[in-house]
C-alpha cells in the first residue's frame, strides 16, 4: 500500500498532492535556507499563525455573497491578506517600538491566532459552517481533495518554486554576505521583502498540506539539516530543497493510505527523521563524528603522556595508558619498553624539549602559539630552525 | 448578570482566567526582558506530547500523571534544544523550531492514533482549551462563597491555578534582586557570584510550571498569549521593572476580564445567540491592549 502510494498508484487526485507537495517541500526548503540564515526562522511562525483570521473571514465573506464559502482560492487569498498584516504588525513592532523581534513575533502569533479562533466559533455557529472544514487548515488534510483543489495546488506550488529559483542569487547574497550585496548596489530592505513575500506565499499554499501550526518546520528543518552536511552556500540551499522535496513527497503520500490522520505531521515527522541522521552521522558536525574525534584525542594525549613518563624512567599506573602502549608493541606486560618503545620515547621527550625551547624565546612567538601539548615540531618549524633551537639544547650533566 | 447565575456560570471562568493571565504575565517580564520571549510558545507546544504520553501510560484524564508528563516533556525539549544548539551550532531560534515543531507533531499523531475518543482529550481542547465549560454547579449566588459545603465544589482547575500563581509569584519576590541583576547585567550578577545559569533555567521551570498548570485549564493559545502580550504593553509604558511587572499584571487581569465578558455577553449585545471562544477573545483583548500601548505608550520608541 505504502510502495503504491509511493509510486503515485493511487489515482489521479492523490497524485497531484503528492507531485505538489513535493514541489512546495523543495519551494519551503530552498526559501526556509535563506530565512535560517538571515537568523529569522521563527518569523515565519508569526506569519503562518497570523492566516488564521483571513481564512475565517474569507469564508464568511464568500458566504455571505452566497457561496457556500469552501473555495480553496478564496480561502488561501484571505489568508495571505491576514498573513502579509501580521508581517507588517512584526515589522512595525520591531522598527518602531523598543520590542525585539522575539516579543514582535510572539505578539502577532498568539493574537492573529486568538483572534482567528473567535471567528472559528463564529463559523461553527452559522449554517454553513458546520461542514466547513476550515479545521483541515490548523494540522493540514489533503486526504480527499477534490480535483480542482489538487490541481491549484500542484499548480501554486510549481509556481512558487519558479519565483524561489528567480530570485535565489539576490537572496543568497544577502543571506551570505548582506555587506557585499550592499556595496554592489542591491538594496537590503528590498531582498528581505522579496524574501519575506516569498516566505508568506509558500506558508499560504501550505496551509493545506502541511497546516498553519507545522508549516514553520517546513521552512526551518530542511535548513537546519543541510547544515549538517555542508559548509558551502550553493550546497546549503540545494540539501535543503531535497529534504524539504523528499518530506513533502513521502509526508504526502503516507497520508494518502492514512486519511484519517492529519497531513501536516506527517510531513514534519519525515523531514524530522532526516534530521535526525543528520544530526547523529553528518561528517563534520554530528554526534557520532564529534565522539570519534573525541576518542581519537583523548588516545593521542595518553600516548603522548605515557612515552614522556616513559622517557623519564617512571612507571606507568594509568590503565588505558598502559593499554594503549601495550597495544602499539611500546612496552612490555610488566611495563618494561620495548626497543621501539625507548625509541618512541626518547623522540617524545626531545619534542618536548625543543617546543619548551621554542616557548621560551619570543623569536619564535609565532610558531609558540601551535602548541597544543601534541604536534609535532617538524610539522611547524623548518630543519634550519630545528638546528638552531637543537644548538640551544643543554648537554645532560651528571648529577652529583 | 449579576446575579446567582452569574456565580455559577462565569466567576470561576473568570477567576481562573485572571489567574492564568497574571500566573503566565509575571514571568514573561523576564522572558521578555531577556529576550526569550519565544520560550513561552515552545512549552506550550512541547506540553501536547507529554500530556498525551503520561495519558497513554495512565489510561486515565487525571492532574498527577498530566502533570509530570508535560514536566518531563519541557525539560526534555531544553535538554534537546541546548544539545542540537551546541553539537550543530545552529542558532537558537531554529533549534527551539526544529524541536517544538518535531514534538507537537509526534504528540498530534499519537493523539489521533490511539483511541482518546471516551476521554476528553483532543487537539482542538489542546489550542483553545475550554474555559467556558469550568462552571460551579453547586452555587446558589453571592452567598455561597461562604458556604463550605458548595465551595468544595469549586471546579479543581480554580485552586490549581491559584496555587500555580502563589507558586510563580513567590519564586519572583524571594529571587527579585538575582533575578533583577542578572538580567539587566549578566556579567555584573556573575562577577558577585550570582549563579546566573541554574537562576535562568529556574526561571524556565517557573514559566513551564505556570504553562502547564493552565493549560489544562485554558489551551496553549491564551498562554502564549500572556507570556507575552501584558509584559509588552507593560514596557511601553515604564522604565522601572516593579512598575512594569505590576502593569503586566493588571493589563493580564484587564485582558482576562474583559475578554471573558466579551466573549461571553458580547454576541448576545449585538443580538446574537451563541457565544464565542473566551481563550481567542482573551488573547484578542491582550493583542489590542498591547496595540494601544504600542501607538500611545509613554515609553514606546527604541531610545528611551
């Protein structure tokens, strides 16, 4: 059932949702990058929350022309009017009062969505509203969509892709380098309102899939996914529209042999689960690459530790010291070096004594900042120097 | 209105919802002063998986168990966020995104797929909660606030959410001066040997404390809300923090008073038969108030 729905075997309707929840997955990623990294992912909470009155109100309105009010344009018009109101209230709140944009943006969400709340309760008590469905837009639902419905979605959705890959270079230069993209004449106000609108316009087509409540991860999972993997702009925005693309498509189509669960968590599951890999097995910053890396040094310290107290005469107590060298064929059971042990050591401790030479002399302030207890000093100083500082190397006297 | 109906039907409504509103305002001063204004959105989303957790332990709607899974919820969503914050270095922001969002959609799910449909548990009650339906049976008018055999039916939600207000309420009065200092000048309060960190998570477990004792009661959205909406109109309007906690604190009761009435009396004024949301008509009031306070406050603009 799944690998049907994965294959687009489920019929005409419930393929269209798919398809366009997987363009809008791959618009929300690409769109959610530059919003993550202009730091203002949570902006797009506040917009999400604040379509909830436009679409109460649009749906009043077109019943009160004598619609029966479920037209999803409609609908999705009312909510973008609500939605670019809440933007402007955050705006006017962070530039003109002595709020931050935290405050701003928690404002504008409880109160757009309080307020569209009332209206739900107005909806429910008119006749036509009790089959409105207006619920489907808090968590999503597309299980069921009529084909008109599933048509101006999938249609939106390519839409909105086509604007996010036209405006990607301004947008990524602001988002990577706000001065240079100054200095070179785009003006700063105008590509974050670019971003901002396209921010609103992927929220709003959202609605219906993914929900007002969920579509904030839509925006920022992806992003913060991509992170994971790459230090590279270019490459940033390209994951992220594969998670976003790949959650939208699988987050659909499991919703569609599942009618009877919301969409939008769905979705938010899947990319969270990418996430979550992400996190645990990326190269550079995740978990299981930061234990490695963490278990490689500590060895190397005990290592190093263990040849110095070894080059020195003393005995080593400390288990795993004594494991490690053991292991490398340095010493013996009963803690005895080995002849590539002595070796080792004695290598160690004339490492030793030229980086505490070198450390003690300001000539060589530079190279003294590389000391870490662990490299070693041909990897910083050149073999000239290395005679210069061995000259300085007291011959062993002999103790009285 | 006045009457043995309205003891009944709207004063413990609206008692509990000035409870809720002031219990939530007084630590989003600090919150908002600190610049984590967002927190108080998060717990309230992170609250939905920990309730539906301890319920399916349980089997069973009580306050204990809902409690302690909500608890355990919101320190597991710092815990998670501090982690992704420090492993990935991503900003803050989009890590408190990443994981409030990821939580309230695994709560969504379990809710829908197991079987709550004998209990009174459901998403919707989660956003809005029900504030309307807390009424007090057993009054017969003014006279039975002196009655003991009528106040032991009080709805539980009332002494609850009374007890979670004295809670937030002493926490700040015995730590004014630490919690004052450290945040205006962090670097000062830990030069005097303040612990700062344990102080900001104290004041995390506080707000989270007020979050979920009102969220049974009156669902996320009037929580959200409060943290937030009184303590921003209260900024506009004063330098002095004891000022400003004490106008968050009477623009939370002004919001919840006059948004309960509104909702409750509003539609039949206009001549209208049912009536309407009390959380959405709260968090409404607050959202003009703060709007009024944003246009005419005396302390308004950025520089000061």
């Amino acid at each position: 059932m799944l690998a049907d729905a994965l294959l687009l075997q489920l019929g005409y309707n419930a393929t269209l949702v798919t398809i366009g929840a997987c363009l809008l997955g791959i618009a929300a990623g690409v769109a959610g990058t530059f919003l993550f990294l202009r730091k203002r992912a949570l902006v797009s909470d506040a917009i999400s929350h604040a379509t909830l009155p436009g679409v109460g109100l649009a749906f009043i309105l077109m019943v009160g022309m004598g619609g029966d009010g479920r037209s999803l344009l409609g609908l999705l018009v009312g909510a973008g009017i609500s939605a670019a109101i809440g933007l402007l209230c955050v705006h006017w709140l962070t530039t003109r009062t002595r709020l931050g944009e935290d405050a701003a943006i928690g404002a504008v969400l409880s109160v757009f969505f309080g307020f569209g709340i009332v209206i739900l309760t107005i909806i429910q008590t008119m006749n036509a509203g009790r089959q409105a469905g207006l619920e489907g837009f808090l968590l999503g639902s597309t299980a069921g969509m009529l084909r008109g419905d599933a048509i101006l979605l999938a249609v939106s959705a390519a839409l909105v892709l086509v604007l996010v890959l036209i405006l990607r270079r301004p947008l990524e230069l602001a988002a990577f380098d706000p001065g240079y993209a100054q200095a070179t004449g785009w003006s700063m106000g105008r590509i974050d309102l670019a971003m901002m609108g396209i921010v609103l316009v992927v929220t709003v087509v959202g609605l219906k899939v993914v929900g007002l409540i969920l579509i904030v991860a839509l925006l920022i999972v992806p992003a913060v996914t991509a992170r994971f993997w790459t230090e590279r702009a270019g490459h940033v925005v390209i994951i992220a529209g594969a998670v976003g693309g790949v959650s939208g498509y699988v987050g659909a189509a499991m919703s569609a042999i599942a009618p009877a669960l919301p969409t939008g968590p769905i979705v938010v599951l899947v990319g969270f689960a990418m996430f979550l890999v992400s996190l645990l097995l990326s190269p550079g910053r995740g978990v299981l690459a930061s234990v490695l890396m963490h278990w490689r040094y500590q060895r190397r310290v005990h290592m190093r530790q263990g040849l110095l107290a070894l080059a020195q005469g003393q005995p080593i107590f400390e288990t795993l010291t004594h494991r490690l060298l053991r292991r490398a064929g340095l010493i013996l059971p009963d803690g005895v070096p080995t002849s590539e042990g002595q070796a080792a050591a004695a290598k160690a401790l004339l490492d030793e004594t030229r980086w505490s030479i070198v450390r003690a002399d300001q000539s060589f302030a530079a190279a003294a900042t590389r000391y870490d207890g662990l490299t070693a000093i041909e990897t910083v100083l050149t073999p000239d120097q290395l005679n210069e500082v061995d000259a300085r190397i007291k011959a062993p006297e002999v103790v009285a | 209105m006045m009457g043995s109906e309205f003891v009944a039907l709207s004063l413990p409504p609206i008692l509990i919802g000035v409870c809720v509103a002031v219990a939530c305002a007084l630590p989003g001063n600090f919150l908002l002063l600190r610049r984590q204004a967002l927190i108080g959105d998060a717990i309230s989303h992170v609250v939905l998986p920990g309730i539906v957790v301890a319920f399916l332990l349980t089997g069973v709607v009580a306050a204990g168990p809902m409690l302690l899974g909500a608890a355990g919820a919101a320190v597991l969503s710092v815990i998670a966020i501090d982690l992704i914050r420090r492993l990935g270095r991503i900003e803050a922001g989009a890590a408190m995104g990443v994981v409030f969002t990821a939580m309230f959609a695994g709560g969504v799910l379990l809710l829908e797929r197991s079987d709550t449909s004998s209990v009174h548990l459901d998403v919707e009650h989660a956003l809005f909660g029900n504030l309307e339906s807390l009424i007090w049976l057993d009054a017969r008018g003014w006279s039975s606030l002196l009655d003991p055999a009528a106040l032991a039916g009080l709805p539980v939600e009332l002494p609850r959410m009374a007890i979670a207000l004295v809670v937030v309420a002493a926490f700040l009065w015995l730590f004014w001066r630490p919690l004052a200092l450290a945040t205006f000048d962090e670097g000062f309060a830990r030069g005097l040997g303040l612990p700062t960190e344990p102080l900001g998570l104290a004041l995390v477990v506080v707000s989270a404390i007020a979050a979920v004792a009102a969220f049974d009661a009156v669902g996320s959205i009037i929580v959200i809300a409060m943290f937030i909406c009184p303590p921003a109109a209260a900024r506009m309007m004063t330098n002095r923090l004891g000022h400003q906690v004490a106008w968050s604190a009477a623009f939370a009761t002004l919001s919840a008073i006059i948004g309960y009435v509104l909702a409750g009396y509003g539609p039949i004024w206009i001549g209208a038969s049912a009536s309407v949301s009390a959380a959405g008509m709260i968090a409404t009031v607050s959202g003009v108030i703060l709007g009024i306070a944003a246009v005419a406050g005396p302390h308004r603009d950025k520089v000061s």
